[in-house]
C-alpha cells in the first residue's frame, strides 16, 4: 500500500505541474539515436500514456500481456511513417491527451476488452503519439525512432510492472485509474 501512495502522490504532484508535452511541435529533433532514447521521457502526456498501456495489459491481458504494448510500438512507428509520409492527422495533440484519460478509465473500471478490440483502440492512439513525434524528427529518423521504441518500450514494462504491484492491492487500480483520468484532463483542458 505505500508503494501505490507514493505512485499516487508523485501523479498528483505531477498533475499540478505545468504541462511538459513530449511533443511541442516548436523545434525539430537534430539528432538520432540518443535524442530518441531521451525524448520519451521530456513529457508528462508520453509518459502516462506509455506507463498507462503497461498497467492496462497487466490488469486485463493475463499472459498476453505483452501482447498491447508491442502493437502500441508497432502502430508508433507506422504513425511516423504517416508524418514522414505528410499525412496530416487532425488533433493529433487532442487525441494525445484524450489517450490518456481514455487509458486511465480503462484501468479505474477494470475494462477488459477482446484482445483484438483492446489492440486496435491501443494502435489508434499509437498512432497519434507516433505521427506527433514523427512530424518533430528531422535528420537519422531510424535511428531516431528505433531510440524512441525502445524507451517506449521501457516505459510499457514500467507499468506492467506498477500493475501486476496494484493488482493485489484492493481499489488500488480504481484509484490509480482516476488518477491518470484527471491527469488526462489536465492535459486535455491546457491544450
């Protein structure tokens, strides 16, 4: 139980911050693989989102846990080869931030969805927060990318972790859940 305190007390003191978006659209990323690595972690709406997906596929997915985060990687990438591509997606900052109250309301209910249905709602978000970055990169965007995946990736372990921590703890997904929810639309209404 103190670990879930201390995990809802440094969300909510997140959550009064000021919003640190991973994707700001002012300055393109100039370099490659390191710059992709580091850039997951530069904002709050990347970071819950990413962490967001492991708790969900750890709460719902039983053994195929890994099943959501790996298709979230996948459909990331395909979302920056839309934005190379220039593909426009209409508010893709919105939708970034609606990812992440939606994820956060999957965790608060509990909401196990078919595999199929859970991963096509994860890729459609992916996608958003791939275009947003993919839109950024100037310069290596493999390597770029391949940096970005793999922090991703660290960061969907990250909540698999938290929710296979939470998942024997009572109400402490609901709580966590809502948590992410108002995280969310902090997000959402400083757009």
């Amino acid at each position: 139980m103190k670990i879930f305190i201390r995990f809802a007390s440094a969300a909510a003191l997140a959550a009064l911050a000021t919003p640190a978006f991973a994707h700001s659209g002012a300055e393109p990323h100039m370099h490659g693989f390191v710059a992709g690595l580091a850039h997951p972690l530069g904002g709050l709406d990347h970071m819950l989102a990413m962490i967001a997906v492991g708790i969900w596929s750890a709460l719902v997915a039983g053994r195929r846990v890994w099943i959501v985060p790996a298709i979230f990687v996948a459909a990331m990438l395909a979302g920056a080869g839309l934005a190379l591509a220039a593909v426009a997606l209409p508010a893709a900052e919105t939708a970034i931030a609606m990812s992440v109250v939606a994820l956060g309301a999957l965790i608060a209910a509990g909401v196990g969805l078919p595999v199929g249905v859970g991963a096509a709602l994860i890729a459609l978000f992916a996608v958003f927060h791939g275009h947003a970055h993919g839109i950024e990169a100037t310069g290596t965007m493999v390597g770029y990318m391949a940096g970005f995946a793999i922090t991703t990736a660290i960061l969907h372990i990250a909540g698999i972790v938290v929710g296979r921590t939470i998942a024997v703890v009572p109400h402490a997904s609901r709580l966590l859940g809502a948590g992410i929810v108002a995280s969310g639309a902090y997000l959402v209404a400083t757009l």
